[in-house]
C-alpha cells in the first residue's frame, strides 16, 4: 500500500486530535522533519483518568512535558501532584522569560506564547526541606509499605501485618514508630506472650529482625516522616480563587539516596487517596492528575503483595477520576500489568547504543499501533523536546501516531530563584496545619501506663486491662475500627495473609495496601 503522502498525514493527524470535550495541546506534529503547526496534538481531559506515560532517555524533555502538562490542566481548573527529584519544578511559580530561541520554538509549533506564573503548594517529607511537612501515621502507612521500606522479606511482611492487626483490634493507636516498637516488644514480653500465639504467632528472631529495622529507619532520619498531624491527602485536590487547579509539587531532593522510601511515600499519598475520595463515574475532566516521576523507583525489588496492590490501584483509582502518568526512562521500566493500563503515550527519544537498548527500542516500537512513521528511526531521531504520541481519543480508541514537537512551559524551565519555594510555602495557611510536630497519646504511652498500673500494687491494678488509656474518646479525627463502610473495597493482601494464619472472619478495615482510611476532617 503507497504511503500516505505527508499532507495527507499530517491531515489524518490534525483531525485525529480534534476532540468535542475540553483538551490540553503538547505540541505541533512532524511530517517527514516538517512541522506542520496547525496539526496540534491534544490529549482530551476526560481521558486523563485512562493513565499515561511519559518516557524517554535523560535529557531529551521528560520533565519540561510535564511542566508544559501540569500548566494547562491548572489552567483547565484541574490540580496536579508532581514529586520534583531535581527542583526542576519550582520554575512553575515564576513566570518564563522571553528569548528569540524560545520565541521561534513557540511561534514553529502553533503557540501563543505568554509568560505566566501559577498556584503552586509546596511539599516536603516530613519536614526535611523548605515545603510543608508531609507526615503520615505508621497505622495509616501499613504494614506493606512498611515492610517495603524495611525491605522485609514474605515472612517478616506477614507477621507485621499481624502486629497491626492486633494493634487494631486492640485499639492501640500506632502513630509513629515508637508505637509501633512499643508493641511488638509487648507481643514478645511475658505479659504479652498469650496475645501472640492467640495471633498466630510470630517467632522471636523475626520480631527481632522487625525491631532491628525500625532502629535502622530512624537512624535514617526516617522518624520524623511519620507521626501527626497527618496529611490529608485532599489537600492535593485544590483550586486556586481564581479557578486554576493547584500545583502540588513535593520536593525530593534526596530521593535517589534514599529511592524505597521516597518511592514508596508517594505510592501511600496514591493508596491513601484511592481509600478517601468517592467514585465519580465518566466526568469532563479529572479530579487530579498525578504525576509519578523516577517510576522504575517504584517497582524495583518490590514483594508481590506490593505489586498486587499498585497494579490494583493504579486500575481502580480511575473511576476516582484520578488519572497517574508514569515517568521514566523506558517502558521497560514499568511492569507489563501496569504499562496495559497506561493509555496516553508520550513518548521521547530513546538511545541505541548498546545491543539491550536495540531490544528495548524494538519492544517500545511494538507498543504502538501501526502508522506511516518508521518508528524505530522516529525514536531514535527524535530531537530534544520532541515525542512520539498516542492518546486514547473521546471513543475510547487510540489516536493516529504522530511524532510531536512539543509546546513550550510559560513559567521558568528549571529552578525558580533561591527563597522562593520558602516563602511560598510559609505563606501558605497549610502550614499552620502541618507545619508542627504533635506528639499524641499511642500505643506507646498506652503500654507504658499499662504496665506502670500493673506494676503498682494495690486496688485499682486489676483495672488495667479495661481501663481508661484504651479509650477513643480523645483520639481526634480517627474513624472507629468497627465503622468500615460497606462500600470499601476490600483488601485481598490482608485478608490472605490473616487466612493463612488461620485468623478468618474477624472484621477487617484496612484497605489496599493495609493503608488505613480515616473520617474526613
Ligand atoms: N518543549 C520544550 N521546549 C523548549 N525547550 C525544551 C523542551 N523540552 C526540552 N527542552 C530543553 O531540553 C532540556 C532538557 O529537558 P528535560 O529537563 O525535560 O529533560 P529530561 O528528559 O527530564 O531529562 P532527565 O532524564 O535528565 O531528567 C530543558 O532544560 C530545555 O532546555
Ligand atoms: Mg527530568
């Protein structure tokens, strides 16, 4: 069959790309190394919820897509989460500055160029930065996470689920990891002895092991991400007063020294986002887009427990209208389970060199549909700022292929100046919120007094067990462990592991993950 002629294409490609609904532009398409400006290529905004991927080998655009991504959907009113590893992304809160290069770029490939800032929220973990602290309780976090963190293997992940189940149904609030080492040093004191084997056990060599662990978490520094007040993962959900969704941008300097922790942080703000937000069925445009960067991160050495979970969620939180882009440097890097999930693809250069770059190359080729671009020299050719694209049209079906020079951001590519990020984040009301440290009584407190009250003689010591301590009254925002809704999903990692140790029909409020869902402030 003779090939298209290039007008032709890039006429295919125009009206390919023409959408009913709202939509976002990436850039102009390239015909036989033409750019034809008026062929934009858009991604509709009801199908950002059908996931995407951004690839490409370093330096060839990956970041500046998701800036020029990330401004026109806050434009569009939608908010966006972005984990910024080099501070590349702090740019978004001061506008571009003008120069004839950028000026020809913009004007080649279709676009109006202007310079503008936007509503960006700073984040940082735990505090350990310039942005507002992000902290999560060690219940809310899980037992699969932790155990990811901890790089625990299958044996040791079950028996922590076990530990927090038993801090759950004994109420013993595990906010931070002193909590957490109060009651596995319970389970295996004398007094708690019968408590454990009623759990099904858990031996005293990995109960050592698990201890061990959390000393090496907070020898890391790793202490001072968990505990309260804990982030309300909502907050990523806003929109600024004049309509424009808000940039949330989390600052991780330090995530490729510490890539578990940093990674698996962000899979819980995800999980923890699947478990409180209501389904919202086909909508115009996303609650909120996620951007993942680093993703092969995420999945590196991860357990199947962990696998399960993400394939589960990343699949689920859709009909939550949240839609995740993956960021990396080749498909290869995300597992086959999730990659079919990922229906918008922009995709940059990818190198040649080594004989393994040659089979992932041609292993990214046969993701495509087919199309008139000679695809493995279309992946390889393709300059800085340019993409291969294909998205998921309004119908649900792939858009024709078309090889993309992408629009340019209009706040600064690369790092706003020195201070910014700072005085952003302390001007932010969210930082009267999150910006302190609290130190409410937990399980550790609870287990002190209870031994304290034991070890007192006289009346009142047979009180103990009952007594005041393990009452909730007190305990702020969290939901009763009894109260799960019906409509939770359920979580077949926790469920099988408390099957197997032979602990069947208790109820079970924990969700993917073994995050835990709270009551909305
Ligand atoms: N759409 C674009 N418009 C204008 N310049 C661009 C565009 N895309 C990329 N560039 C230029 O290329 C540089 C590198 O792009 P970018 O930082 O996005 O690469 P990357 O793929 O994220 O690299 P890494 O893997 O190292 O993070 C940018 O600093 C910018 O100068
Ligand atoms: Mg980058």
């Amino acid at each position: 069959m003779a090939k298209n002629t290039a007008e032709q294409q890039a006429e295919k490609i125009s009206s390919g790309y023409t959408f009913e609904g709202g939509s976002i532009t990436l850039g102009a398409a390239l015909v036989d190394g033409q750019v034809h400006r008026e062929a934009h290529v858009r991604l509709p905004l009801k199908m950002m919820n059908r996931h995407g991927l951004v690839a490409g080998a370093t330096g060839t655009g990956k970041t500046i897509t998701l800036q020029v991504m990330a401004e026109q959907l806050s434009t569009a009113g939608v908010p966006v989460f972005l984990a910024d590893v080099k501070g590349d992304l702090t740019g978004l809160s001061t506008p571009g500055a003008a120069s004839d290069k950028l000026l020809a770029r913009t004007q080649s490939v279709g676009m109006d160029w202007q310079a503008a800032s936007f509503p960006v929220g700073y984040y940082s973990l735990g505090g350990s930065g310039e942005g507002v602290p992000i902290r999560a309780t060690v219940s809310s976090f899980g037992p699969v996470l932790l155990a990811r963190i901890m790089e625990l293997n299958e044996t040791q992940e079950s028996s922590l689920l076990l530990v927090f189940h038993y801090a759950d149904q004994q109420d013993l609030e595990l906010y931070d990891l002193r909590d957490l080492r109060a009651v596995i040093q319970h389970l295996v004191s004398d007094k708690g002895k019968g408590d454990l084997s009623g759990l099904g056990g858990m031996s005293k060599a990995t109960a050592g092991v698990i201890l061990r662990g959390l000393v090496t978490l907070e020898a890391k520094g790793m202490d001072q991400f968990f505990g309260e007040p804990e982030f309300d993962t909502t907050e990523l959900l806003r929109v600024a007063d004049d309509g424009r969704g808000v940039l949330s941008c989390l600052e991780l300097p330090t995530l490729l020294q510490q890539p578990l922790v940093f990674s698996t942080f962000l899979i819980w703000l995800l999980a923890d986002l699947f478990e409180e937000l209501p389904e919202v069925g086909d909508a115009d445009k996303p609650k909120l887009v996620f951007f993942l960067d680093e993703a092969h991160l995420l999945f590196k050495d991860a357990s199947k427990a962990f696998m399960d979970s993400i394939t589960t969620t990343v699949r689920l939180i859709r009909s939550k209208g949240v839609g995740v882009f993956f960021i990396t440097q080749t498909p290869q890097d995300v597992p086959g389970d999730i990659l079919g999930q990922l229906a918008n693809r922009v995709q940059h250069a990818l190198r040649a060199f080594t004989p393994d770059d040659a089979k992932a190359l041609k292993a990214t080729v046969s993701t495509f549909p087919t199309s008139d671009y000679d695809l493995e020299a279309a992946l390889t050719q393709a300059g800085t700022g340019e993409a291969i694209v294909v998205v998921m049209n309004e119908q649900g079906a792939p858009t024709p292929v078309a090889w993309t020079r992408m629009w340019s951001p209009r706040s600064t590519m690369g790092a706003s100046p020195a201070g910014t990020v700072a005085e952003v984040a302390s001007a932010s009301p969210l930082m009267q919120e999150y910006g302190t440290a609290v130190d409410r009584e937990s399980a550790f407190e609870v287990l002190a007094s209870r031994q304290q009250a034991d070890a007192a003689p006289g009346p009142g010591t047979g009180d103990a067990e009952g007594g005041a301590p393990r009452q909730r009254e007190d305990r702020g925002t969290r939901r009763p462990s009894q109260s799960r809704p019906p409509a939770q999903q359920a979580n077949p990692i926790m469920d099988f592991a408390l099957q197997a140790a032979g602990i069947l029909g208790k109820e079970f409020m924990r969700g993917m993950f073994g995050t835990r869902r709270r009551r909305r402030r």
